[in-house]
C-alpha cells in the first residue's frame, strides 16, 4: 500500500488540553491534512488499546488516512490495520512479518546508520529517524540527533525506496529548519514528519495541523519544482529586480528587526532608515513573538553574543512567519565559543541569507584556505570562490553572501560577481555588519514584493521564505558598495570621519539610475 507520510500523526492522549476528547481531536487533525495516523497506547491495557484502536480506524477510514499501531502485532491483526510501527526492542521485523498479511506496511525507528542498514535487510517500508529534537513527550535514550543528523541516516538511505520520517520535538517553529537542514548531501530528503505533540497537546489541532501541512506541501513544491528549475538569472534581470526592490523598500517601509552588537547598532538603524526602511533593534526575549509577525526581516548579527536565547526565538518565530532571516556570524573563526554558537543557531532556524567576510565563511565550511583573526580575514582569499560560495549555499540550503573587494552571492545554483565598493569601508567600523543590514532590509522588500496585493504568488512562495533572497542579497550589498563610492568621491570627504556620515547620505540619496550605471555585476 502506497502511504502519503508527509503529516504523520502519533497518538498521544495523555497529551490532550483538559475538556478536549480524544475523537474530537483526532478528526480535526484529520481535518488539518494529518496524512497517516499512528495509535501510540504506552499506558492502556489491552481492551482499551483495542477500543481505541477500533474507534480511530472508523474515523481514520471516513478520511481514507491509514492507521498504523505502535508496537503490538495484536492490536494490529484485530483491527485490519494499514501497517505497524516497530522500535528497536520491540518484535524482530521478520517475526512481525510472518505474523502480519501481506503487504501490512512496515516501519522502524532508526538512531544510527547501523539501525538503517538493519531496516534495509529486512526490507521494511519505512524508518522512524529520531529523536531530531528534544522531546518531553517520551523518555529518550539517546541523545538528539539534530537536523544533519538526520541527512547521515538519510544517506544511508540511497538506492533503495525505503521512506523517511524524522521525528521528536518537531512543531511549526522548526520544521522548515528540520526539512531544509536535513538534506543529506547525496540529495537524499525527507517523506515527511512524524509530530505527537504540537498537534495532540493543542486546544486547536486543526489549525496546527494545518500550519505542518502547509508548510510541508509548499517545501515539496520547492524542491520538487524550483530545485530542479532554477530560476535564470542574467545582469539586467538582476539589476532591474534591485531597483525594484528599492521602490518597494521606500514605499511600503518594512520593518527590519536587528539583533546586532552594541558597537554598530546605532550606524545600522540610521543604514536602515536611509534606504526608506523601519528599524527595531529589540533584544528582549518576550517581544520576539510579536516582532514576526510585523512584515518586514530580520537581521541576527550574533556580534557580541549576548542575546542567544533571543536570537534562538527571533529565527524560530520569523521561520514560521515565513520572513527573511539574514544570519551574520560575525568573527565566527575567532574562537570557539563563537563556532558553537553558530552551528547552535543553524540548527535552530532557518537562514535566508548568511552573510560573512572570507574569514567568516571558511569558518562555516570547516575550511582552512581562508584564516581568520578577529573579525577579520587574512590572506588573499579562495583560489575557486565561485565553487566555493556555490557549495556552501548549496550545504545551508540559504543565499550565501562572502563580502571582500569582491563581492560573492549564491543560491547554490547560480553565482553573482560585484566589483563596487570603496577602501575607505575599510577604514570605518562596522562596515561588514552594515552590509548585513542593508541585506536585510532589501530581503525584507523582497519578500513584501512577493506578497503584494495584486501578485499571486505561487505555492513555493507563499510558504516558504517569501520572495528572491537572492535579488535580496545582491540589493543589499550593491546599495551599500555603490554608495560607499559616491561618497568617497564627495569632495567634502577628507578622511573616515567624515566618510560615515556621508555614506548614509548617500544611501539615503541612492538613485535607481546611479545604481544602475555603477554596478558592476557578472553572473557565473
Ligand atoms: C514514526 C515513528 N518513529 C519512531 C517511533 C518510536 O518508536 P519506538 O522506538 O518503538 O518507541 P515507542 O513509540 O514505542 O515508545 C514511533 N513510534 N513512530
Ligand atoms: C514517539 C517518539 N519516538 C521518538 C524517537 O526518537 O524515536 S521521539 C517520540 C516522541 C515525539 O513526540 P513530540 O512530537 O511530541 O516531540
Ligand atoms: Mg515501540
């Protein structure tokens, strides 16, 4: 039997928030899109496992969704179910196998590459993969494997048509991280994922069933469709969705949320102000929630690392709310502390864009061609930047932005070139994490472009990430780099002093055809 595992729903009716019933919430996750239930009875005897197994399959059959029981073949034969979930110390999968009718679907849980090689001998039909995240909802005794853990045991996976679900801890505010983080790098993704209780646990769980759904069908769009046709990009395409983009920025004025590090925060809000945008430099944990659900981005410059907990929640929220994250490790290379705190909030989140200098980005890939010191990088850069900013947009499934003289921009697919720019950013502070905010602020026009009344955005964009990140990217570094040579060009510019302030003048002057005639753009 061929199972759609995209919303797969484990029962968990201890879960259940007081006055509602078990039925009740099960049809309207049903409602919701759930996809395929599983009867999880840790606590029942076996009467009522039966009862409850009995009443769910007459509901799960009025939504042609099949019914699969957790751990007892028993249950299963008594009720004619779809299928069976079976852990590692539950019954041996050949003996539930000459037990069961033929074709009774058939799945495992897997924590390592030794269970999934294990599952491929017995020739089951799915495999469990968790636990990805923590979980409250049961006693877990292994530790989390986190979203690339995932991709490991996906790899594992290659050539054979075994299906994938992750599952544990997985909710609205991290599924898009789980889905894009756990492509394994042969290509290899997830059927879909497996949740208790973000949907057994809520008072609504249509609606949070809906929120998995929604964002599960539109990620299967994404990678189906726009992964494998990549949008073309060319040098006017390019140019013109810029300066489009700085229309929508002064018109409608999004407001950009900046986590950023106490030493920029001031020349990054006036930044965002002279491009026509809202800044809000919040940091308080509680105003996180709130803040995504204004439209506009989000720019986490983890700079000083004093907000960690708030950057966690900003990313999960604005994941949900399908706005641009612009993620910039500021001195990532630099210490240790600094390489644990980003790989912590790139499992947490998704980025839309990670921005960084050669140093910064080296870091990320684990590579010592470019060495960092400070928040600095030293040496004369990548021997192949265009492979390189290819392969780890590519491996962070985000717009990667590597900043220098040249400047480095790429969704995976394609690589854009910029020569702008003026060594006099060298001389000022902060100029790196300016261009993060200028990113951000034109990903954030982007993604209010793609919603625009009167556009009709298809699935993929309406879901994920709103709008080209990429176009984002590149209006954000040209905004900054072009202006930077108009005012080193000001005759009223005599050294880095007076440089800063004329920069923002100039950004706030910044005319289309200015941009137009000076960008020096060349698309690999
Ligand atoms: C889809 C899915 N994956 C994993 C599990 C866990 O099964 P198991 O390891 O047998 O643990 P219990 O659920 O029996 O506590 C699952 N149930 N479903
Ligand atoms: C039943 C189960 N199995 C897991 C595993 O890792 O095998 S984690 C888990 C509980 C998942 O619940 P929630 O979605 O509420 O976190
Ligand atoms: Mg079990």
């Amino acid at each position: 039997m061929a199972i759609d595992f995209s919303l797969y729903l484990v029962t968990g009716r201890e879960l259940l928030p007081p006055g509602k019933e078990y039925l009740e919430s099960l049809e309207e996750a049903l409602q919701g899109g759930v996809t395929v239930v599983q009867i999880r009875e840790k606590k029942s005897d076996t009467l009522e496992f039966l009862e409850i197994a009995q009443s769910s399959k007459i509901l799960c059959a009025k939504y042609k969704v099949p019914l699969i029981i957790n751990d007892r073949i028993d249950i299963a034969l008594a009720v004619q179910a779809d299928g069976v979930h079976l852990g590692q110390t539950d019954m041996p999968v050949h003996v539930a196998k000459s037990l069961l009718p033929a074709g009774t679907v058939i799945g495992v849980s897997c924590n390592d590459t030794d269970h999934v090689k294990k599952a491929i001998e017995d020739e089951v039909d799915y495999i469990g993969i968790g636990a990805v995240w923590g979980t409250t909802t049961k006693k877990l005794t292994s530790p989390v494997i986190g979203a690339r853990g995932v991709g490991s045991l996906l790899q594992a996976l290659d050539g054979t048509n075994i299906k994938a679900i992750a599952i544990g801890g997985i909710n609205s505010t991290n599924i898009l991280r789980t889905l894009h983080g756990s492509v394994s790098s042969s290509g290899h993704r997830l059927d879909g994922i497996a949740v208790v209780s973000d949907i057994m646990a809520s008072p609504a769980p249509r609606s949070a069933a809906q929120r998995l759904k929604d964002t599960l069908d539109a990620w299967v769009h994404h990678f189906d469709v726009q992964s494998r046709v990549p949008q073309v990009y060319d040098v006017e395409t390019i140019k013109n969705g810029v300066v489009k983009l700085m229309q929508v920025i002064r018109d409608r004025s999004p407001l950009i949320h900046q986590i950023t590090n106490v030493v920029v925060t001031n020349q990054s809000a006036n930044a965002t102000l002279a491009l026509g945008a809202s800044p809000i430099m919040a940091t308080a944990p509680e105003e996180m929630r709130d803040l995504s659900r204004i439209p506009g981005g989000l720019l986490i410059n983890f700079g000083t690392i004093t907000n960690k907990g708030s950057m966690i929640l900003a990313g999960q929220y604005a994941n949900e709310a399908q706005k641009p994250v612009v993620f910039d490790p500021v001195g990532v290379g630099a210490t240790q502390f600094r390489k644990t705190t980003a790989s912590e909030l790139l499992n947490a989140w998704q980025a839309s864009v990670i921005k960084g200098n050669a140093g910064e980005m080296a870091s990320l890939a684990k590579s010592n061609e470019v060495q960092a010191k400070g928040v600095d990088s030293v040496g004369s850069g990548f021997a192949d930047p265009v492979s390189f900013i290819r392969e780890i947009a590519k491996r962070e499934r985000c717009v990667a932005v590597m900043t220098g003289p040249t400047d480095w921009i790429s969704d995976g697919a394609v690589v854009v070139q910029l020569e702008n720019g003026h060594k006099m950013l060298g001389d000022i502070t902060g100029s790196g994490c300016v261009v993060g905010t200028c990113v951000a602020t034109f990903c954030a026009g982007a993604s209010l472009l793609a919603t625009a009344p009167g556009t009709s955005p298809g699935p993929e964009l309406a879901k994920l990430v709103r709008g080209d990140m990429l176009i984002g990217a590149v209006g954000g570094v040209l905004a900054l780099t072009v202006a930077a040579e108009c005012a080193a060009e000001r005759s009223d510019v005599h050294g880095s002093g007076t440089f800063l302030p004329a920069l923002i003048d100039e950004l706030y002057n910044l005319k289309p055809e200015t941009l137009l005639s000076r960008a020096k753009v060349q698309v690999w």
